[in-house]
C-alpha cells in the first residue's frame, strides 16, 4: 500500500491551475495532474483501503476473543399465598418485595483451524485491489499519454491544413490576376475559389477536432473542459523496443496477469479453507458472575453468588446433509476454471503484444517511406507552384501537386503518431509505462 501511494501522489504540486496555463503543459504535467485528479484512481485506492479493512475485520473476527459485559437490575412487588409441609396453616403476604442485582463478564474465544487460510485468502484479495489500483494509473497514464500526443497530432494537421490554405490563397491569386489581365479564363478562377473555400472548411472542421482532442485529455486530467493550454510540438520515441525485453517483462509486471495468478491462489485456498472446516473446532470461555437476590417471601430472604466458571469444548462436524462435500466440488471446479482463465489471459496477452509489436515495426518501417516521399512531394508542389506562376502549369497540375503534399505531411505526422501510440500501448501491456529509457527526441514538424 505504501509503494502505492507512492506512485500515486509523487509528482510536483502545482499552485493553480491558471499558473500551468500561463505556460507549456509538458507530458509529464499532465500525468502529474491525473494522478491528483482522475476519480478512476481515487476510487481504486478506497477500493484498496476496502480491502484493508476487510481483512482487519476478518482478523478481528477469526483470532480475537468476544467479551460481553451485562449488567441487571428487576424489581417486583406481588402478594404471595404459601403452603409448608410442617406448617398447613397458609401463609399469607401482601406486597412481597423482591429484588435482583446480576453483574456479569463473559469471554468465549473459539478457534477455527480454517481460519489461518481463510486470512491467506483474505491477503490474496488485498493484493488484488492494489493491483487493480495501479491498472487504473497505468490506464490513466496510457490514456493521458496517447491524448496528450493526439492532441498534437491533430495541432500539427492543423498546420499543415493552413499551409495548404496558403497555397490555395496563393493560386486564387494567380488566377484572379491572370484572370483580370485576360490571360485565363474565368472558370480557371472559379476553380480556384472552389479549391479555397474547400481548404478553408476543411481548416475549420479541423479546429472543432483539436477543441474535443483537448477535452478528451482534459476529461482524462480531470480538469475543465474548457480549460486551455499550450502544448509541446515534439514527439518522443523509444530508439529500439525488444521484443523478447517486452514478453519477459509482461510476465513479470503485468498487472493484469498478477491478478489472474492471485484469483487462481484465492480458488485454492478456498476449497482448502473449506477442507480445513472438517476439522475439530475448539472453544473456551469464561464468566465472572456478582448475583444479588432479596426476597420477602421465602426461605432464602437473600442469595448472594459471586466467583468465576471456565471450561471448554470440542466440536466435531460428523454431518451435514452432504452440504460441505457439495461446497467443496464446487471448489474445484472454480479451481478448475481459474487455471483456464489464467491460461487463457496469457494466450492473449502473447497475441496483444505481438500485434501491437508488429503494427509498431511496420510503422517505424513507414517512417523512413513517409520521410523520403515527404520531400519529393514538398520539392513537386514548390515546382508546380512557380509553373503556375510563370502561366506554364494548368491549374489541374498545380492542385494535384498541392493535394500530394497535404496527402503526404499527413500520412507522416500520423506515422509518427501512430509509432508512439503502439509504443505506449507496448510499455502498458508489458508493466513498463513508467521505466521508458532510451528515448529520441521525434518532432512531428515537417
């Protein structure tokens, strides 16, 4: 629990959230907000502080003694009638008065030889919610991580789109030139105006994208939706991911895969929890009594008790309907099936990391591709671009140029994207996503 808290709460602490908006929000920023203020971890933790009492509480139940303590004090006022043998005469009392003052501690302690598994059990499923904590900050720092990127890659399509509006800009002008000068005709013009107004709604719709990515990460911050802030331009990459580094780790950290092996020990020790029920279960107890009578009536006008009694039993289950042999097939069979679901989650875990190890590879082969026809298309557009000027180029040369390049930063800029995104989901899936070393520095700039 303490690692935990650990991991949860050691980050900086900020004055303001209007102080961090005055400035760049960095990754780390952002994780350092969402482990302050995500509600899915906030949960977690007092799901695990759950855990912790329950086992408290079972400790309390199945080790500690019961003490009672009770106190008793009766009154009655009757008119009695009696009869002796040495004496036929009745005898008769009216408002015969008595009274009866009863003070009493009683301890029982009761030991349960399945009670030593049952607090096994009952750690198991401590364990199990601190794992599910920290799933939930790994998922949070994976979906913080993968927004906050998103967000600059849909800043960096933005760019790109307003460079490409520059160019339309600048051929609408060409043509509405050529045009007034009666070197082009109209429709070329028109053309142009068309291609202008398209690249402008498409630089509009692009804005109302970059306005949801922000909430998107701001909802994962757990801050305003509105809230808005500068972000870094840079991406930055593992240099070289293993794949045989990431299957053995994942084995090792996966916190899903820990929980799947602590469910698999909790069915185990609850069929021997129900085994260990078979046998003998031994009890003591003890009482302290102080017991005052008085009477009118009677031969005795007062009893006075007082001392200790103690004793002790064996108690042996010789039957109970076939209930517990029921009980403990079930057991097994819950046994059974968590050693196929463990089995189950390691298959896919192979496969979750091997596919998103081969999208990763193909994309960093992308990347060198993207590169190179990044260039090419840049050189083609400036090309086409002065061909147009100089009246040499048709209108249809220059947009098919212009419509390549666009087609091209993009495809590089979500190539990059795309690399980091499979590299977090690597690092998530293997235990990692707070130990990434080896980095390079990738910006998404063209």
């Amino acid at each position: 629990m303490k690692k935990l808290a650990i991991l949860l709460f050691l980050s900086l602490s900020f004055s303001s959230l209007n102080a961090q908006i005055q400035e760049t929000l960095d990754l780390e920023k952002a994780i350092q907000l969402g482990l302050e203020n995500n509600l899915q971890i906030k949960i977690a933790v007092e799901g695990v502080n759950l855990r912790e009492g329950e086992k408290k509480i079972g400790f309390g139940d199945l080790f500690m003694p019961q003490v009672d303590a009770t106190y008793l004090r009766s009154f009655s006022k009757e008119d009695v009638e009696q009869k002796f043998v040495n004496d036929p005469e009745p005898r008769q009392i009216d408002n015969a008065k008595s009274q009866n003052e009863n003070f009493s501690i009683v301890g029982i302690y009761g030991f349960r030889p399945e009670a030593v598994v049952t607090m096994k059990r009952l750690g198991e499923l401590s364990e199990i919610s601190e794992l599910e904590a920290k799933i939930a900050v790994e998922n949070t720092v994976a979906g913080i991580s993968t927004a906050y990127y998103r967000l600059i890659l849909e800043l960096q399509r933005y760019k790109v789109l307003k460079e490409t509006l520059t160019l339309s800009k600048a051929r609408l002008d060409i043509a509405q030139a050529q045009y007034e000068l009666g070197g082009a005709g109209k429709r070329d013009y028109l053309t142009a105006q068309v291609d202008y107004n398209a690249d402008s709604s498409l630089l509009l719709t692009q804005e109302q994208i970059i306005q949801n990515s922000r909430v998107n990460l701001n909802e994962l911050m757990a801050i305003s939706p509105d809230e808005d802030y500068m972000v870094e331009d840079t991406i930055v990459i593992s240099s070289v991911l293993s794949f045989e580094d990431l299957e053995d780790n994942a084995f090792l950290e996966n916190k899903q895969l820990l929980i799947n092996q602590r469910l698999k020990n909790v069915a185990f020790l609850q069929k021997r929890e129900l085994q260990a029920s078979r046998l003998p279960i031994l009890n003591f107890n003890g009482n302290y009594v102080n017991n005052t009578s008085n009477s009118d009536a009677g031969f005795l006008i007062q009893n006075q008790r007082q001392g200790f009694n103690y004793g002790g039993n064996i108690t042996v289950n010789l039957f109970s309907g076939l209930t517990l042999n029921r009980r403990i097939q079930n057991a097994k069979v819950q046994e059974r099936i968590q050693d196929y679901a463990l089995d189950e989650y390691e298959i896919q875990l192979r496969s979750d990391i091997q596919r998103a190890y081969n999208t990763y590879q193909n994309n960093v082969r992308l990347l060198s591709i993207e590169q190179a026809n990044y260039q090419v298309a840049r050189e083609n557009s400036e090309i086409a671009l002065e061909r147009f000027r100089l009246g040499i180029a048709s209108y249809l040369e220059f947009r098919d140029a212009q419509v390549n390049l666009l087609t091209a930063e993009n495809r590089l800029i979500t190539s990059i994207y795309s690399i980091k995104e499979q590299e977090i989901e690597l690092m998530r899936l293997s235990g990692k996503i707070f130990f990434q070393n080896s980095q390079e520095e990738l910006t998404l700039n063209p």
